[in-house]
C-alpha cells in the first residue's frame, strides 16, 4: 500500500509538472516575438509529452487544447496529423466520448479546406456519437457545422434548418457560447436569403445574450459582441440598406481592444465599414482605407480572408477607370479563390477580370459560364448526394435503433438469467455455509464434551491419586512400623549375640555362629525388598503425573495447534507434593482452555525446571495475547492467582496484543509441603 500511494503521490507530482509548463506553453503561441518555427516544435514537444500521464480524460483534453492552438496557428497540416494521432488513441482506449470529438474536429478540417462530402461524412460520425453521449453542447456545434456546409452549396434553406436544429440544443444546456453561435449562424443564413427583418430579430436575441451571460464569456464578450455587430452589418450591406450598416460596423470597430483581441474581424470589420460607405456615396479615403483593410489581413498570412477585399479594389479601380490595377487585384483575388475553391469570389474574380481587359474578356466570360454551369451541376449533385448521405445516415440510426432494442432485450434477458443463477448460487452458498456451520458446532461440542470428559478423567486420576497417597503413607507408616519392630528389634537382637559371640569366642563352624549368619543373611533381604517396594512407588508417581500433563495438553494438539513439553535439569516428580502437583495441573488446566477459546495461537508449550532451589513452570503461546489491564479481573486468570497464592508460589503474567502470552510460575521446594 505504501508504495502504490508513494507511486500514485510521484505520478501525480509528474502530471501537475508537465500540466503547469504546457500552460507555459500554449500562452507561447500569442507572443508575436516568438517564431512559427519555435511554437511549432514547443507544441510537437508537447503533444508526446502528454503520454505520460495515465489518466485518459486529463491527457487527451490537453491534447485537444494543443490542436487548437494548431489551428489558431493556420498549421493545417500539423493539425491534421495530430487530430489522426488523437482518433487512433481513443480507438485504442475505447473512448466514444474523444472519439466523437475527433470526428467533430476532423469534419471542421475538411470544411475550413471546402472538401465537403469529407467534412459531412465525419460530421455526421461525430452527430451520431454525440447522440449517444447525450452531449447537447457538441451537437449544437455538429448542427451549426453541417449548416455551413449546406451554405457553401447555397442551399441556404436545409443551412437555416440546422442552425435552428443547434440553437435547440444549444438552449437545453443553458450554455450563453453556444446559444450567441448558434443566434450567428442564423443571422448569417438570413443575410444570405436577404431576410432583414428576421436577421434584426435574432440579432436583437443575440445581443440579450451577450448581456445575459457576460460573466460567463468573459474575454470572449467584446469578441462575440463585434462578430454579432459585423454580421447584422453585412445582412444591411447585402439589402442595400447603408445606413444601418455603416452604424453597426462602426460599433464593431469601437468594442475596446478588438484590434488586439481578434485582428482578423477588426480587419473585415474596417474592409466592410469603408465599403459600405464607398456605396452609399463617400468616396473620401476609400482606397487608402480598403489598402490599409488588405495589408492587415495579408498580414495575417490568411489568403482567403484577404480575397473579398482585393475585389472591393478590383471594383474601386475599374471604376476610376484604372483598368490595369484593376486585372491584377482581380487576377490574384481569382488565383486565391481558385486555390481555396471558393466559387463565388472565383465568379466575382472572373466578372471583374473581363470588364478590366477587353481584350481577353470573350475567354473570362466563357470561364465564367462554365463555372456557373459546374456549380449549379454541382451543386445539385452534391445536394442529391447529400440528401442520399442523410437518407441513409438515418436509415443507419434507423438499425442502430432496432439493434439497440435487440441489444437491450438480449441484456434484460442475460441479467434475468444471471439473477436467477445468482439467486440460486446464493441459496446454495446459504445451504452449504449452513451445513458446515452445524458440522462445526457439532465437532465444537464433540471437542467440549470430549474436553470434559478428559477433565473428569484427570479429576478421577487425580483424586486417585490422592487415594494412593494416602494408601503410601499408610504403607510407609507400615513399613516404617516394620522397620522399627521387625528390622530394629532383630538388630538389636543380633548385636547381643555378636557380643556373646565375642565372649565365648566361638568360631565360625559352630552352629550357633552359622544360626546367627542365617539371621543376619534374612534381615538383609528384608531390608532390600522394603527398599524395593519404596522404589517401585516414586517410578509409578512420576509417570503417572507426566501421563497427566500430556492429557491436559492434548485437545491443543487435536485442533492443530503444535504442542511441547519439556522437562530440564533432570527434572523428577517424585519429591513434589501432591498439592503443589494438583495446583499446577488446575493452572495448566487454566491456561490452556484460555489457549484453547481466545488466543488463536499456532504454537503452545510448557516447560518445567529446577532453578535455585526452585520448580519453574513456564507455559506461552504464540497467539494474539490480551491487554492485562482490561482482562485482569478475569475468572480465569483471578483463579490462577488464587490456586499460585494457596502453594505459597508466585505467579508472573505477561501479554502483549498481537505477541502472544507467557505464565511463568515459581514455587520454593525447601518449604516445608503438606501432604495429602
């Protein structure tokens, strides 16, 4: 444990490291002093340093952030690379969620490029998705995307269904950004089916939101508020009505810092402003405003932003009769349309082309028609094959659907099946766990019975052995009466005739010698078979106590604990009295049922010595020990006590929790013992 949360602890120090310079990093990109080159190799850097951290979600949203800065860099070809990188990785990982994102920016790749059966088939991947993530906010962004796509192939009326399509998604998050862009594309598709009245509608709703939500957009209110201006503004230029346009472009240019915040629109903002006053009749300044308009964009090194300005000068110059000024604005507007494929400023390039060189206007007309003739071809192809691609994408989420049904019905029937199985498992494990939990009561009861009556066994040996104390006392009482009146009187007996002996001075032949010789010989073996008697006695004594020291034990060995007894010193029980052995066995007794109920112990030993003039009984465990201060008014252990202070012993007792317990019992042998 301590060192997964040490690597989880390090892992996280990692990821907050890597976090904190990419922030460094993207901030990068905005500082002009700073190369292309230099942002470039500082994001590539960074994108693959991003693998290190595990977390999905954390990685691949930071890689995303990457990707955007690629975009806002125009890098189309790094962009691309790294959203391919990107699609691949939440494949792997099965992330549906990045997957669809991907999708979303691989369809606004191919649109900023115009290769638009590309963008509206991945688009669509991305919609479906979304769809199933339940993510109102991408499919707003998804509706106002395949709205741009069905503009550029002027079907401006299935553009404005999808604009309305996001602005109902957009309105079930209640998110102010995508509510205000979906508002914008709406105003845009009006302009383009020159609706004014209802374009000022939604324009009004969009600037409400602006207000309504500022807290929420923040850095992005001025930018938000001059697009809302510019494109109410270019809804008037295109129905002629100057006026309002020339007053909504001029707020656009004084949101404050627009020029810092968003240079390409204070570019387009100017571009459209001196415009719509050249048609509404001031022509102060208009080419040095329009040139100012063109050397900012181009600045930007966007080429197709700077197209509809170069035809503004085309048209401005044809006008002052500047024919030869005129072609060549006209000539690069055409070549920059024609690279980017935007047909319309393509057309418009070709129109002023042919009214600036006279010479060469029979060819541009004819381009001009063929290309009119292409698009209106092609834009009823790409509409049949659009209309096919929703068809079948529908019919798609049609079968999705049903499978889904199917799916989901297969799942319900699976769980029932798994519920029932693990219903009947359960009633099984309940079956099996309460018949094993019987079977151990009834080998727990069979082991205290069997325990009790080991227990009454050893009270019977013992109390039997009090009787056969008693019995050899009697018995040495005897033989000590023997002695005294048999072997003693004999003696006496003998050495009065050993002094006679002496007197008379008999010798060895004679018959009284030989008499005395045979008395001497018998009280001889009398001596030795009450010697004998005595001898047989301790040997009985001895291994009759060790027979039931091992019988007290024994349960422990039964139940799988290991058991030890040891005697050291040439240790004998011979010379202890029965009191002290019978206080012993009842302590023993003692311990081993607490060994036996509490310790779960895996080891259990005792050991008796002779030490000092001492009898050492030590018993431990290796089990889970106690805390004395909470047991120590304990029967168990209060009758140990009791049972060491009656044989005048002491009685040591040491537990500690988790290490086990040793009793250690010492009693003086010189003291003077009673006998039972």
């Amino acid at each position: 444990l301590f060192i997964l949360i040490t690597k989880c602890y390090s892992q996280t120090k990692d990821d907050l490291f890597i976090l904190s310079r990419l922030d460094k990093t993207l901030d990068l990109v905005y500082i002009k002093e700073v190369s292309k080159r230099a942002k470039f190799d500082s994001l590539e850097k960074y994108f693959c340093r991003l693998d290190i951290i595990q977390n999905d979600s954390t990685r691949l949203r930071n890689k995303f952030k990457i990707i955007n800065r690629f975009v806002s860099l125009n890098a189309e070809s790094l962009e691309k690379h790294y959203i391919d990188k990107i699609k691949k990785e939440a494949l792997q990982i099965n992330d549906r969620y990045n997957l669809a994102k991907s999708n979303n920016y691989l369809g606004d790749y191919f649109l900023k490029n115009f290769v638009l059966d590309s963008a509206l088939f991945y688009i669509n991947r991305s919609e479906k998705l979304f769809i199933q993530e339940q993510d109102s906010i991408y499919l707003s962004f998804c509706y106002a995307s395949k709205a741009k796509i069905y503009t550029h192939i002027n079907d401006y009326n299935k553009a404005l269904e999808y604009n309305f399509k996001a602005l109902g998604q957009a309105q079930k998050t209640n998110n102010g950004h995508s509510i205000f862009l979906a508002y914008q594309g709406i105003i845009r598709t009006l302009g383009k089916l020159k609706n004014e009245k209802k374009a000022l509608e939604y324009y009004q709703k969009a600037i409400k939101v602006l207000e309504d939500y500022q807290e929420e957009f923040d850095a992005y209110y001025f930018s938000y508020k001059a697009q809302a201006h510019n494109f109410m503004g270019s809804v008037y230029l295109k129905t002629e009505n100057y006026t309002e346009a020339l007053d909504l472009y001029q707020q656009g240019l004084e949101v404050p810092n627009i020029k810092t915040i968003f240079p390409s629109l204070h570019a387009a903002l100017l571009d459209n402003l001196t415009y719509a006053r050249y048609k509404s009749g001031d022509t102060i300044k208009v080419k040095q405003d329009l040139e100012r308009a063109l050397f900012l964009k181009d600045s930007l090194e966007e080429p197709a932003i700077a197209i509809q300005t170069r035809l503004r000068l085309a048209e401005w110059h044809f006008k002052q009769k500047q024919l030869e000024k005129s072609m060549q604005y006209a000539q690069q507007a055409y070549e920059d349309a024609k690279e980017h494929t935007i047909i319309n400023e393509e057309l418009q390039a070709l129109e002023w082309l042919a009214k600036s060189d006279p010479k060469k206007q029979t060819d541009y007309f004819e381009e001009y028609i063929h290309i009119k003739d292409s698009l209106i071809a092609q834009e009823r192809t790409t509409r049949n094959k659009f209309a096919r691609i929703e068809y079948e994408t529908q019919e798609v989420e049609k079968q999705n659907a049903l499978t889904q049904l199917e799916n989901e019905k297969l799942v319900r029937e699976n769980i029932q099946i798994a519920a029932g199985s693990t219903i009947l498992v359960l009633i099984i494990g309940f079956v099996y766990m309460n018949y094993r939990k019987k079977a151990r009561e009834k080998v727990l009861v069979a082991r205290q019975s069997e325990q009790k009556t080991k227990e009454e066994i050893m009270d019977l040996i013992l109390d039997q052995q009090q009787e056969l104390a008693q019995v050899k006392h009697q018995e040495q009482n005897r033989i000590a009466k023997d002695l005294h009146d048999d072997v003693s009187g004999n003696l006496s007996s003998l050495h009065l005739q050993m002094h006679i002996f002496h007197r008379k001075k008999l010798q060895g032949s004679q018959p009284e010698y030989q008499a005395f010789m045979k008395d001497l010989k018998k009280l001889q073996e009398r001596v030795r078979e009450i010697s004998h008697d005595l001898n047989n006695d301790r040997k009985f004594d001895q291994a009759d106590f060790n027979l039931a020291i091992k019988g007290v034990v024994q349960p422990l060995q039964d139940s799988g604990i290991k058991t030890e007894i040891n005697y050291t010193n040439s240790f004998s029980w011979s010379d202890t009295p029965n009191t002290v052995k019978l206080e012993l066995f009842r302590i023993l007794q003692e311990a081993v049922t607490n060994t036996t109920k509490y310790a779960q112990a895996r080891s259990f030993s005792v050991e008796m010595s002779r030490e000092n003039n001492q009898l050492v009984m030590k018993i431990q465990d290796d089990g889970k020990g106690f805390d004395r201060d909470n047991r120590s008014k304990g029967i168990g252990l209060k009758n140990m006590k009791d049972r060491a202070k009656k044989i005048k012993a002491t009685l040591c007792i040491d537990s500690q929790m988790g290490k086990g317990t040793l009793i250690k019992l010492t009693i003086p042998i010189d003291q003077p013992m009673e006998q039972q």
